[in-house]
C-alpha cells in the first residue's frame, strides 16, 4: 500500500496539525475540517535526467572569484548554494587564456562542470577582421576548429577539463559587443565538418531566445546530429517551451544563459539599490519560474549568468551589496542547485485538485526532492503530498522574510502535509526512502 507522509508547517501563531485548524459554527458548535488538496509523486513515469543547475564568471573585466567564493557558491553544506555547472568566456586571444586559470582550477578542484563560450572567433578568421560582428570565414573553418581544441588543450595542460564546449554565443542577434553573426545553416555546415573533431561535448547554437526554427535546422543532416551533444539556448524574450527535436534525438538540453536584474542595466534606469527587497523578490520569483518551466518542459539543465554581481547569487560589492556574501537570490536559486544534484531524474507529479502550485519532483536512488512554487499573493491552506516510501523528511523554505530555512516537520507513516504553503515562495521537501 502506498504511504503517505504529512508533513505540517507552522508559521507565526498559524495551527501547525490539522486537528486544531476546524472550523466551528457559532450555533451548533459542530466542528468540520477542510480536505487536504492532494498531489501524488509518481516513480513510475520518468521523464529528464538533471545535469545539474550553474552559472557564468570570470567575463572580460569581472574578477576571479576567491577561494571562499567557489566554496560557498559550490559547496554544499548548509550555507552554501551547491552548484554544479561553470560557464566562462573563450578568450579570441590566446595572451588571455591565462586570465582564466585561476577560478577554472579552483572550480576544477571542486568537480563542477565547465561549459566554455566564444562570444568571436579570433578577428583575422572573419568576414570583417574585427570582433564585433561579421561571420567566420568558410576557407577558416578549419582554423577554429583549431582555436577551439588549442584553448581546449591550453585548459587540459594547466589541469583544467573543458566538459563543453560552445560553437558560439548568441549567433542570431547583432550586437555591438563581441559578437560573430552565424545563420543556421552556416551552423549546420561547420558541425557537419569539424564537430566531430572537437575534444569536448558540442553545445549549439546557443540562441538569444531558443529559436524553435534554427534548432530545427540542426536536425535536417544524420552528421550534424551525430556530431552535435547538448543543445543549448538562452531564453531572452521566448524559448520556454519543448525541444521537441532534441527530445526525439536523444540529446540533453541545456539552458545556457539568463540574467534579470530590473532593467539596472538600462541607461536612466533606477539603481538597483533603490528597490525594496519586496520587488526584488518577486523577481527572484520569475527567475524560479522560469526554471519550474524548463524542468517541466524536459531540460537537463539551467545555467544563470554572473555568479557574482549586486542581482545575482553573491555580491559584488556593488549597489549596497557586501562583495563574496551570498544574497537572498542565491539562496533562492539554490533550493534546484543545491538539493536537486546531477543524476536525480524528474518524476511524475499528479496534482488532484488542480491546485494553483508549481510542483516539480525529483528522484535518487535514497531521496525524493519536491520543489514547492507558489508565486501567487495567496497562501494555499492544507496542501498534501503522497509518495512511495517515506523513512523521514525535512523541508526548507524562502520567503521574503527568508532564506532557506529548515521548517520544522510532523511526519508518520500514513501521509505528510503542509498547513499551507506560504504565499510567494519556494519550499523544498527532502523524503529519505
């Protein structure tokens, strides 16, 4: 028979057991109590294996991150965030591949992932013998090719391991930074001809906003395929959705790059030190739905732009914020990060009554993690949750008053249920089998 596990939480005077949360009638004094909405983990149904949750450093002029830096971006006991994946430039000028040694080894040390991006090829293999836009030139595919395994081997050298490697960052939107414009058939072409002889995992195209239509374009040639490993994307304006093509040839997808930061980037745009912190969490809010929606929708993994800046995970020493000290959006991110580790597979969750959560599960040979979303300004009274096995549980919560917080549990061996979910937040539930 299947168990269930309830788990009650209690916040400020609210009831904490179901059995002092009736309702009374004044007349009569009878006294009811609400059904619980119930969802259902499913083990059976399977669906994406998770690479994990990262983020991007070490750009241009941001510095390299101390080594009390990786370690509480990295690390994984209780005050750290738990990431997995590092995403960094390709320098187009091999003088300043050393630039990046330093934070590489350190996050090599720790046994992250490293996910390697050219935003341009070196100047003289373009159409414009300049870094800002133009495209690689056909007679010079060879050539980057060469580039590429050169850094490639520069990193393996000084003990570093590229696990990924980009063919080229954002190829379908003109910019007026480093940039190389690619169509998807030029795309095509060079993986067709070089991707196999590439010593790392291909990631492309790396698209502004997942375009549906240059992925797609990928998968017209058996050789593009066979040469192609991970499709990425980032998902600035549109791209949330399912990579149908992807999924039907086997390959991960990987969200590769997403920044909000209240538009501070914006010239006249108000600093960001002049916004409460309860619109900045509801930011925070979008930023986890997004990643709610990319599990949903069968990605392996979600990659985060800088790791450190005054928005981000930890401060830069920027806009108000203590350089090194995690922020409450680090907290925030690490409820996926931190205790939905590579490996885990999303199972199927059943939601009963059609409640207004977003509930994404997860599973391990020795856990199941539930993430909780409730992004609405409603508390979502009694909420029950039926899984397999269940040998203990513990939670952890965000809220605006929050960050990552044990919440305290009452469990037995029939069910586990929340007295509610608290508006505007993220819980984590972690159920020892």
């Amino acid at each position: 028979m299947t168990k269930m596990i309830l788990i009650a939480l209690c916040l400020a005077t609210s009831c904490f057991f179901l059995n002092s949360c009736s309702n009374s009638n004044d007349e009569g004094g009878d006294t009811r109590v609400t059904p619980a909405k119930v969802f259902t983990i499913d083990t059976s149904i399977k669906y994406q294996t998770i690479t994990g949750f990262g983020g991007a450093n070490r750009m241009w002029t941001s510095e390299n991150l101390s080594t009390s830096e990786v370690q509480n971006i990295f690390g994984t006991a209780d005050t750290e965030l738990g990431l997995t994946i590092f995403r960094e430039r390709i320098p187009p000028v091999q003088a300043d591949w050393t630039i990046m040694l330093p934070t590489l080894k350190a996050v090599q040390a720790k046994g992250i992932k490293i996910l390697a991006s050219p935003w341009s090829p070196p100047a003289n293999l373009k159409s414009n013998n300049d870094l800002v836009g133009g495209h690689l030139l056909p007679e010079n595919y060879e050539a980057y090719k060469n580039h590429l395994n050169d850094y490639i081997s520069f990193m393996a050298n000084n003990g570093v391991t590229i696990y990924a490697i980009s063919i080229q960052n954002e190829p379908d939107i003109q910019v007026s930074y480093e940039s190389c414009d690619w169509t998807a058939t030029q795309m095509a072409d060079y993986i067709k001809a070089y991707g196999s002889q590439i010593n790392a995992k291909i990631v492309a195209p790396e698209s502004f906003k997942f375009d549906q239509s240059y992925v797609n374009a990928l998968f017209n040639d058996t050789e593009v395929i066979n040469n192609l490993d991970i499709v990425g994307g980032h998902i600035y304006g549109s791209g949330l959705d399912f990579i149908s093509k992807a999924e039907q040839n086997d390959k991960e997808i990987w969200m590769t790059e997403y920044l909000l930061n209240l538009n501070t980037g914006n010239a006249g745009a108000p600093a960001w030190s002049l916004y409460g912190e309860d619109i900045i969490w509801n930011e925070t809010l979008t930023m986890l739905e997004t990643i709610h929606k990319a599990m949903d929708f069968n990605w392996n993994a979600y990659i985060w732009w800088y790791i450190k800046r005054y928005y981000s995970f930890i401060g830069d020493g920027t806009q108000g914020t203590e350089s090194g000290k995690i922020l409450k959006r680090g907290y925030a991110f690490s409820h996926f990060s931190k205790y939905v580790r590579p490996g885990y597979v999303r199972v199927q969750v059943n939601n009963e009554d059609n409640v207004d959560l977003k509930v994404t599960a997860y599973e391990s040979n020795t856990e199941i993690v539930i993430e909780i979303l409730n992004t609405s300004s409603l508390n979502t009274d009694k909420v029950q949750f039926k899984v397999p096995s269940m040998s203990s549980a513990m939670a952890y919560q965000s809220t605006l008053e929050k960050n990552r917080e044990p919440i305290a549990l009452t469990t037995n061996t029939d069910n586990v249920q929340f007295s509610f979910v608290p508006k505007k937040s993220i819980t984590t539930v972690i159920v020892k089998k």
